[in-house]
C-alpha cells in the first residue's frame, strides 16, 4: 500500500468552500511538502546572505546551499553542473536560449520547427526570434489520436531546420513526445534540439544524456519546490559560445570602461542576485520525489488517469480530448456540453475540486482542437481515487446547476 501522502501536506487536509480539497491543477503548479517549506525556512532564517560575493560565514552558507543545489540538479537529469543555469521559471529558461542562441545563429532562409501543441513560453519566443532573424516558423501537426504526425516531421525536418523546439509531455493533452528519436532525426540534419521539460521532469526519469537534448528547461513550482526557481540545461559546447542573456553582476569577469569579459559556467548566465532559498527548496524537493521515487510516481498518475478517463467516457455530456493514445502521462482535457470551461470549474470549485479551465497558454492548439478554451485534471502522486470520484460526482452536477436538460 502507498504511502499516505496527506500527512506531508497541510492544506491537502484542509478546506476550499467548506469541502475537503480536491486538488487537480498540478499541471500549473503542485503543493510543497513540509520538508520543502523548512528548507526555505531554514535558510532564510540560518544563512540567508548574497552568494558569491562574500568571504564571511553566512555568504559562504549561503553559496554553499546554492551551489549544491545545482549539483543535485545536475546529478538528478544526468548532467554537469556547469551546464546548469538558475531562472526563476521554465518560461525564462526558453526565452534565455532563444534570444541568446536563437537571435545570434539564425539567418534569413533558415527554419524553426515547433508543433502546434506547444505553450506559448516555447512558442511566442521562436516567433519573435523568427520575425527578428527572417527565418521560417514552421509546425508539426498532430494526428487524430493527438500524437505528433509523422510525415510533418519526415516533411518538414530539412537541412534548412537549424531550430527543433518540441515539448516532451503536452501541457493540455498530457501526450509524451519520443524525444529521443527526435533529437537522433534532428541531429542529422545538423539542428539544435531545444526541450520544455516543464510536464514531464516532475512525473518521468529525465535523463539529458540519453535523449541527446540540447537544451531542456523546467520549472521547480511543478515539481514540489516554491515559486521562482527554475532550470536551464544546455550542454556545455553550446553554452560556452553563447552570449549572456542579461548582464549586470556576478556574471563578470572584468569590467572596464569601454569593455567587459564574461564569468565562466554558469555564472555568465546568472546576472544579479539569485534565488537561493528557492534553490534550496528545488533541492530539498528532489530528495523528496526521490525518496517516493518515479515508479510510484507514473504507476499512481497512470491508475488515476485511466480510471478518470473510464468514468468520464460514462457521461454522455462529456467530450474528453487526446484520451485515447497510451502514451500519457497525468491529465485529463474535457468539456462539458453546453458549459462553458469557467463556469465547470467555478461549479467545481463550489464543491472543492480544484480544476483549471482556458486555453492553457495553448491558444494555437485550442484553435487546432475547435475549441476555444478547455477543462483540465492534471494529477499527481499525492492524489486519490477518492479525488477523481469527487471530480466526477461534481461534473455530473454542473448540468443541472446550469438548467441544462
């Protein structure tokens, strides 16, 4: 039997609008356990200092704490910690490589390759560096199962691709992308491999050597640790012949008046004072999933989602997307008939099941979807079978709540 989860978060035991929480917005962010919360405390309230710029104890603490935070971020995807960069999010991560490697390598006549299922951080980006450059945005589509569609990837992966940009878990559909195959196809054509690992470092092994990315970004707020602190991988030939994406300091080597050399990796991407206790509550999260471990991780998510997806196929009102390829991973799109995507969630919110409802920074596959906006459960381990029960008795409410026959 698995472990009760509840007992090591607070406010999955306490309340939303009178009812017991339902929590299944993990796909925006998670809950932190108590062990995250005291590592933020512990450090703000035993070391807090700026790191890298003092040769006293506390800045010597707290350089330490941040350092061996990176560490155990390296050592957690399998890479070298100078290859890992510091961001507040997975959103910044994205940005970082596309103005700083996209802006400085590409030219007119080149070509950037997305599909349509991307969030707008992997996607508006590469359209800015498109329209900047004069290079092509082009997208893979995806099949009636919502998968990837093969011949737009044999069609429009070319010599010309000098950009792959493809998440590995959708944010909406909740689809895992066979990133190693498309790094090995995208390799071949010369093109540089960029990851939104946001969905699938928190619920899947991630390891950056095996999948040959390039570049993977994510987010700590998805995966148990505060917001604000987030993760750029870029392997170290690449990042080296980069130029940094801000500057100010800590990120210098020397200044004169007219000229500046850089700091090494990865200093040289880190301007300013950084996020230290998010950091070290990024750390003390990944002793924590580890310590559940990812076998118990995908086997509770894949019982919650197949058993949601069974329930939900019972309710003739109910329209599910994506729901159909084995390859997913923790989440459920619907819609309700007649219902509009804010008005399920606020009626579910009344009963305590915490959903999200929109575009999910997913306009462009909403469009591809004829939708304009959706539903979403997305799942974690700490959820329950209970929690998808309350989930379907509540949406088998919404339609009488609306006066809908």
């Amino acid at each position: 039997m698995d472990k009760n989860f509840l007992n090591d978060f607070p406010i999955l035991r306490s309340k939303m609008n009178g009812h017991p929480i339902a929590y299944l917005d993990n796909g925006a962010t998670t809950q932190k356990p108590e062990s995250v919360v005291r590592s933020i405390c512990g450090y703000y309230g035993g070391c807090n200092a700026n790191p890298h710029r003092g040769v006293y104890e506390l800045s010597v603490k707290a350089t330490k704490a941040y350092e061996d935070a990176r560490r155990k971020v390296a050592k957690f995807i399998n890479a070298s910690p100078k290859e890992i960069i510091f961001t507040k999010n997975a959103t910044e991560s994205l940005n970082l490589v596309a103005y700083s490697y996209g802006l400085n390598n590409l030219r007119g006549g080149d070509e950037i390759l997305i599909t349509i299922a991307e969030h707008h951080s992997n996607l508006v980006p590469w359209q800015r560096v498109a329209q900047a450059t004069g290079a092509k945005l082009n997208y893979i589509y995806l099949a009636p199962d919502g998968n990837l569609l093969q011949a737009d990837i044999d069609k429009k992966l070319s010599k010309r691709t000098k950009i792959l940009a493809v998440t590995q878990i959708s944010n909406v559909l909740g689809l895992v992308n066979d990133i190693k195959t498309l790094a090995a196809k995208a390799h071949e054509v010369g093109a540089v491999v960029v990851v939104d690992g946001a969905q699938s470092v928190p619920h899947i092994p991630v390891d950056v050597q095996n999948l040959d990315a390039d570049f993977l970004a994510f987010s700590g707020h998805k995966m148990l640790s505060p917001m604000g602190i987030g993760v750029l991988y870029g392997k170290r030939k690449i990042l080296e012949e980069m130029p940094p994406f801000l500057s100010g300091g800590d990120m210098i080597e020397y200044v004169e008046e007219q000229t500046t050399t850089y700091a090494e990796l990865p200093q040289k991407f880190e301007a300013g004072t950084q996020n230290v206790g998010g950091a070290a509550g990024l750390s003390a999260a990944i002793d924590y999933l580890q310590g559940v471990g990812f076998d118990t991780v995908e086997r509770i998510e894949h019982d919650l989602t197949t058993y949601a997806i069974s329930e939900l196929k019972k309710i003739p009102y109910v329209e599910l997307y994506g729901c159909d390829a084995p390859n997913k991973v923790g989440i459920v799109t619907f819609n309700v008939k007649d219902v509009h995507p804010h008005d399920v969630a606020t009626i579910l919110d009344a009963q305590g099941v915490a959903i999200r409802a929109g575009h999910h920074c997913a306009q462009p596959l909403m469009k591809f979807l004829g939708q304009n906006s959706t539903c979403r459960a997305s799942f974690y381990f700490y959820n329950t079978r209970r929690d998808v029960e309350r989930l379907i008795e509540a949406i088998q409410k919404v339609r009488g709540t609306m006066h809908i026959a």
